[in-house]
C-alpha cells in the first residue's frame, strides 16, 4: 500500500482521493492520516538527501 500510495500522490491526488481511490478499488479502509504519514516520511527523507 505505501507504494502504491506514494504513486498517486506523486500524480497529484491529495490524501483524501488516494484514500477513496483504495477503499474503491481495494477495499481497504486507509485513513488520510496513514497516508499522510506514509508521504511525510519520504519527503523528510528527500529533504535529508
């Protein structure tokens, strides 16, 4: 999930439609925060590189 998270939000969907577009698609419940969490990281982490 975190990849394809990280996908969509790379093709600019906010949190709210990457998590609609996995309980539509997958069935599975991811709340905006766990999303947010998920890019949060990697953009710290860019930010360190």
């Amino acid at each position: 999930m975190d990849e394809m998270a990280l996908s969509l939000s790379a093709k600019g969907l906010v949190h709210g439609e990457i998590s609609a577009f996995l309980a539509e698609v997958y069935g599975a419940k991811v709340f905006k925060t766990t999303i947010c969490t998920i890019t949060c990281s990697v953009m710290a982490s860019m930010t360190e590189w």
